[in-house]
C-alpha cells in the first residue's frame, strides 16, 4: 500500500460512541463501539435522555422473564435526529426532536395484522433484545419514532414511553367514567396509571404500597387514599375509602400477595388488570372466586401508537407533575449509579442524560 494511503487511513480512525453494558447490577460499564450508520428506512439518532426502567433493574438483578444476560439497555428515549436513510428522508430531517416506540414488530402475524403490534407473536423490544438507546447514537426503523410536540421539554418526553403503558392498562379496563379504582403499587408505573385512571374519568381511586413515601407522593398526585399494602385489613380500608368493593383493579405488583387482594378487593364483574411484570414461574390465584364472581382477569402489554398520542396529549396538558415522577438524573458515565438508585425504592423515575461523546 503507498505509503500516503496508509496515512490517510490512519488520520480517519473509525468513529466511536460510548455504550451502557449491563452484565449485573454490580457490572454496568461503558463499552466503545463503532459509530452506527442508518439503513434505508432508519433513522440516527443521537440520545438527549432514557429513562431507567423497572423491567431494566429486574434484568440487571437476573429476575426478567424474557431479557437474557449481558444486556444493553435504553427502550425509554428521547433523542435529536442525526441523520436519515434515503427512504425515510422525506418524513425526517436534522434536529428533528423524536421519542422511541421501542416495540420492534414482524406486521404479518395475526396480532399485528388487526393492530395489536404490542403482542406480535415475534415481538421485540429495542433495548431489551436488541441494543437500545443508552449510548451516544443510535439507529432505529423510522416508523418507530413519534415527533416531540412543540413546547414540550426533554424530560417530560422522557416520561411519554412509561406513561403509554398505564394508558394502554387503563385502556384495556373499558369506560372508567365514574367508577372506582385501585392501584396496586405507587412505583412508577403504579403513580402513572393513578394519572391515567384519573384523566380516564375515575372518580374514585386507592393507591396501596409498602412505603409512607409512595402514599404520600399518590396523594400529592390526586389519590382519594393511599394505604399501607402490608396491612392485615387492607380489604376493609379500601372498600371503607372508596364505598365498597372497586370496580377495577390495577395490579402494578403482579405478585401472589397483590394478586390475592386485587382477587378480594374487586366487585362481582369486576376487572382485574395485570400491569406489572410477574416473576417467572406460577402464581397462586383464587380461580374459585373468580369464576363464582364473574371476575375478568386481564393482562396488559406495552402500547400502540394510540397508546402514545393519549400520554402525549396527557403530559402537554399539565396533568403530569414531572417533578414528583422524575427523583433523580444521571448523566451517561454515570449509568452505573443510576440503576444503582432506580433500585432505592424511594425513587421514582430515574433518568440518564447524554450530552454527547
């Protein structure tokens, strides 16, 4: 090779960005990788903000179902457009301000072809089985970002993917014009599906958790009553709050306990909604009185785009006090103490911001 080919090559180094790597929660390290390139119908994406996830935290500690073991994480994102492939040109420009709809879909399974892509029978999630967004760059199918609305800042867009999942849960319950809810869990997810609840027109709603905390920020964020879940007379205290048996149940816990008081707490007909992540394995459930109660037992995935337009129009309403669901931010090299803190149970939202490599 002429000797000034071999200089060129070197003064034109491939270009790096910085990556998270999740291998355990005592094992998240900054990995440098080669700098994507969009394909055709993708977008480059550089990351402003991701979120930390609770399903993030279970996967570090090795408790998610379906997230295998090294991983790298970022499904909550929010970015500025770098770059656009050629079919997707048209549709997206530089300095566009986007949000990922992380939920990677085939479009031709029975699910997908009637619109429920959240179930597609060979789902993925970007972040959770692909590499996501907690890094510098990324790339990403076109079709799977939404546009932040204008006026709306980086972190309240950063709350719009964790809020699409409560509105598609409180979705699935039906019409909730002026029925009574409880909610089982005042974690993130929990206190976003008061709020969607709430705008779903709930006139009465619970909130149970383990910590004074927690109830205490629910009630700041409109709960009728906030309750101890760890009472022995749990039953009782919301059925006294709210004038009997609920109409819905929002099961944010999806454990044995939390199953059994969302079996005892809602009315005959009533529905339970299964919004949290369970442990892998069986779970005890009273099918007696489930059946003896016409009880509907549903359980809830993700979101679509709908899902995503309602929590947009939701936090550009005001209805979303970021400040009592964003606890704390991290910046990129720091990504090791972020997960660190989205493991404190007094935290709520955990966010990690990029400012570039």
């Amino acid at each position: 090779m002429p000797q000034h080919h071999r200089q060129s090559h070197r003064n034109h180094p491939t270009p790096q960005v910085r990556r998270v790597l999740v291998r355990s929660l005592d094992d998240i390290s900054l990995e440098q990788v080669p700098a994507p390139v969009p394909g055709d119908d993708e977008l480059l994406v550089r990351t402003t903000v991701v979120g930390v996830c609770g399903s993030d935290t279970h996967a570090a500690a090795g408790h998610h179902p379906f997230i295998d073991l090294p991983y790298r994480p970022g499904h909550e994102a929010v970015g500025v457009v770098a770059a656009a492939g050629s079919g997707a040109e048209e549709d997206f420009t530089p300095c566009d301000r986007v949000v990922i709809e992380p939920n990677l879909y085939c479009g031709r399974c029975p699910q997908c072809l009637s619109g429920r892509y959240n179930i597609c029978q060979e789902l993925k999630v970007f972040g959770c089985q692909t590499p996501g967004a907690m890094t510098d760059l990324f790339t990403i199918p076109a079709d799977r970002v939404h546009r932040v609305p204008d006026g709306m800042t980086d972190i309240e867009a950063a709350l719009i993917e964790p809020l699409a999942t409560p509105v598609h849960a409180v979705a699935k319950a039906g019409d909730l014009t002026g029925r009574s809810v409880a909610v089982l869990g005042a974690g993130p997810i929990g206190l976003l599906t008061l709020l969607a609840a709430r705008h779903a027109g709930a006139v009465r709603i619970a909130v149970t958790d383990l910590l004074d905390g927690k109830r205490a920020r629910a009630m700041r964020l409109g709960a009728d009553a906030a309750l101890d879940a760890d009472a022995p007379d749990l039953v009782e205290q919301v059925h006294a709050a709210l004038g009997g048996p609920v109409d819905v149940v929002f099961d944010c816990v999806s454990r044995e306990q939390s199953m059994a008081q969302a079996t005892a707490l809602v009315t005959k007909g009533g529905h339970i909604v299964v919004v949290g992540v369970g442990a892998p394995g069986t779970t005890p459930i009273r099918l007696d009185l489930v059946q003896d109660r016409e009880i509907r037992l549903e359980g809830t995935l993700m979101y679509t785009g709908e899902d995503y337009r309602t929590a947009m129009s939701l936090i550009a309403s005001g209805a979303v006090d970021t400040t009592e669901i964003v606890t704390a931010t991290y910046p990129l090299p720091d990504a090791a103490k972020a997960f660190a803190a989205s493991v404190d149970p007094e935290q709520v939202k955990v966010l990690v911001t990029v400012d570039g490599p």
